[in-house]
C-alpha cells in the first residue's frame, strides 16, 4: 500500500508545465474509434483513467503504441462492442463508449455504470438522448438493483437506425453532451443539441473532431453537427488539465507561495476571481501565468459549484482545504454531489474546523492545522487532503493515493519541484488487533 506524505511549512515557489487534461482526453480517445487511420495523441496524461481507457479499447480491437506523453490509437479494424463489467467498474467514463460504438459499429453492449464517491451520477440523460437519435436500447437489470448501483445491470444498445435529430437536454450534463456528439457526428443529416454543455473539455471534443473534418458548430450553449463526414487521420495535443491547474494554484495559496503555470489553460476565471478576492495577485504574460499569495489567505464568503462557467464542483474539495486556514469564516455550497464534503471529516482530524449541514458547510479558518494520518476516498478530495498537508505542521500521511492517481500524473513530484517536502512510500498492510477481550481487560489492570 502506498501513502503520501507531506512535511508541512514551506511555501511552493517555481515554475510548472501542468499535464494534459484528463476530462479531455477520455472522450477524445472515445472519438479515436471513430474514422479510419491512426490518431496521435501529444501531452496526453499518464494517469490512471487514461490506462484503464487504453485497455477497453485494446480490448475492442485498436492498436494502441504508448511512448511517454504520446499516444497513437489505430482503430481501422477494431470491430468489438462489448465492454467487459470488470473493466468498465473502473472507470466510470466508460459510458462515453456507448455514443462512440453506437456511431462506429452502429452496436454496444456496457455494464451499467455505478455511482461513485462523491456521489450517484444517473445516466437518464446520456440514454433520453441517445433514443431521441433513434437507438433502441434495452435496460437489464440485476434483480434488487436500481440505477446507479454496483453491478445493477447491463446496456444493449442497437444504432443501425440512428439520424441527426433536435435535443433538448433537461441539465447540461458534461458526459450527455459528449455521448451526443460522439453519436452523432457519423450520422446523416443535422443534430441540434440545445442547453448543451459549456465547459472547455467539451470544445476540446469538438476541435479534435473537427480538425478529423467534422462539421461541428457551437453558439453558445447550442452545438450544431452535420453528420456524415469522413473523419481523418490526425496528430492533436491536448491542453493543460485545467482542474490540476487550479489545484496547485489553491496549494499555492495555502502555503502562501508564488507559482508559474507555463501552459496556462482558458476556463479558470471563476477560480481566479475568487483568488483575487481571497487576497492573490496575478500577472499574465503570454501562454503563462504567475500566482503570488505570500500572506495568509483571506475567506472567502460564500462559494457555491456550477455547470461552467460557474466555480467547478472538481476544485469544491481543493477550495476547501485552503479554507481551512484562511482568516475568516466561508460558506460552500455544493450543488451538482451529494457526497463531495467526505474530505470534510479528514479534515477535522487536522484540526480544520467545519460544520457540514446537507449540501452546505461552514469553514472557519484556523491559525495552523496540524500533521495527521488521514486517507482519501476519492479523486479530488485526495488532492485537499495533500493542499491541506502543505500548510499544516509537521508530516501528514495520506493512504488512498490510488484515487489521486487517477487524475494526477505525480503530485509529490509536481510538490518537489516547486519547493515541498513530499514523498511517496510504500506501507506494509496493518492487520487489525485481533487480541481478545479478556487480555485486553488484563492489561488494563496492569495499568
């Protein structure tokens, strides 16, 4: 078992170069089915989703060559269409393959996706639309399972009889969009998607597919897709993570620091807003960006998470963490999980003084946290975890770094390079105490 561990007390101060984004890339190798030819793939993140990706689509039949950074995906004679449940169980993008195949071999077969950490993410969306361009998908269930749960069932979906169609989508869901686009691109005549989407990872989708020669159009939050077009080989580098962007700057803020993002991403100015007002200074030049907060962070009022361009549910968590030793009380109000506010209890373990009632908390800010041993239970609550270790005394010991993988190509490295104390080791397994009842009462007589 791996853990994470941070002395705490040193401000990060450097320049970075983020990797690339990981809500990006997975329904852009999705799209990579479609097509004839190989597609290249530059900055692509070496993480934990992009691996289990690159197996189910191995397992489909592409040809996948890794190097690093670069990916190149051959999917001319991938002509699988069922996903095996143990694979889809780890990853919960998977269900992005469900447009792609639908609009590569017109067929798909995928377990039911299950919730998650930070809560239950319904698919309702992703198949009201997908039927609305005219697939036939049947829902089976296990007995005693409903939607969202482990193992709940299995997806059969039939595309021979798709076409372009208006949708109207009841939420702008991100992964809903995505699954449209990646349907519908192949498909005769027009597809209008209206409330759709608007977050960066979705414009990345359509450029990829467009520069493959697609005829991709968005005005505002209506995208407009002629479908038929025969997509082409490509070489497309992805831009940086703008979600790990945002967590090393709000580590920066914790840890009072000043840091340069190099690659700087667009989609970040509720973030930075919100810095501003928190008592950060910022200076742009070019494609980078510097971030300064060399005194103790201001609160920052109350925060509530939106679909784009409101403040992102993904950095709710890392926003939180700096919270926790800023000057003031704040309240954070999360509107899209129910179960973001786990990293809340580990955080009161380091001292962090929080009051969670239903989907809103309070957060008044400590002079200093302190080291503690605590474990993530999800993706960007790990990343909280370790910005909260950065501004807490002595060494804190994060386990669960496998959920922080997933997202995060190296956190402890990225921390070293900007000046922090942070390593990864590996634990041996602690066994329960498994001593009886009676010896423990001896010993408390000993005592």
């Amino acid at each position: 078992m791996k853990s994470l561990k941070i002395k705490g007390g040193k401000p990060l101060s450097g320049k970075i170069h983020i990797q690339g984004s990981k809500n990006a890339v997975l329904p852009i190798l999705a799209a990579s089915l479609l097509g004839e030819g190989p597609v290249v793939i530059e900055n692509c993140p070496v993480i934990g989703d992009v691996k289990d990706t690159l197996q189910i689509m191995e397992k489909l039949g592409c040809i996948i060559c890794r190097k690093e950074e670069f990916v190149c995906v051959d999917a001319s004679l991938a002509d699988g269409f069922v996903i095996e449940k143990e694979q889809a169980s780890r990853i919960r993008s998977s269900v992005l393959f469900l447009g792609a195949l639908l609009g590569k071999i017109k067929k798909a077969v995928l377990p039911w996706p299950g919730g998650c950490a930070i809560g239950e993410r319904p698919i309702d969306l992703h198949l009201e639309a997908l039927r609305e361009l005219g697939a036939i998908i049947e829902e089976y269930r296990q007995p005693g399972r409903e939607q969202g749960e482990k193992n709940a069932g299995v997806l059969r979906a039939d595309g021979k009889r798709m076409h372009g169609a208006a949708i109207q989508l009841r939420f702008p869901s991100v992964g809903a969009t995505e699954n449209i686009i990646l349907a519908a691109v192949t498909l005769p005549g027009e597809t209008i998607v209206e409330h759709a989407a608007r977050e960066p990872e979705v414009d990345q989708l359509c450029e990829f597919l467009s520069l493959r020669g697609a005829d991709i159009k968005r005005e505002a939050d209506t995208i407009r897709i002629r479908g038929g077009a025969v997509l082409k080989p490509i070489c497309y580098r992805m831009q940086a993570d703008r979600i790990v962007t945002g967590t090393y700057l709000l580590a920066t803020a914790a840890s009072r620091g000043a840091i340069t993002i190099l690659n700087f991403p667009n989609g970040l100015d509720a973030l930075l807003l919100l810095l501003k007002k928190m008592g950060g200074e910022i200076q742009t030049k070019d494609q980078s960006l510097t971030f300064i907060m060399q005194r103790r962070a201001c609160a920052a009022g109350f925060v509530e998470t939106a679909p784009y361009p409101g403040f992102p549910t993904d950095l709710q968590s890392p926003l939180m963490a700096v919270l926790a030793g800023a000057d003031g009380s704040s309240v954070l109000k999360e509107n899209l999980f129910e179960n973001r506010f786990k990293t809340a209890e580990e955080l009161i373990r380091m001292g962090a003084q929080i009051t969670v009632n239903g989907n809103c908390a309070g957060i008044t800010g400590c002079d200093r946290l302190h080291g503690s041993r605590v474990k993530a239970s999800d993706l960007r609550g790990g990343a909280a975890l370790a910005i909260a270790a950065l501004q807490a005394s002595g060494i804190t010991t994060m386990t669960g770094l496998e959920y922080v993988e997933r997202g995060y190509e190296d956190i402890a490295r990225d921390f070293r390079l900007l000046g922090a104390q942070a390593w990864v080791e590996q634990e041996k397994e602690r066994r329960p105490d498994i001593r009886s009842a009676e010896n423990m009462e001896d010993e408390k007589r000993r005592e």
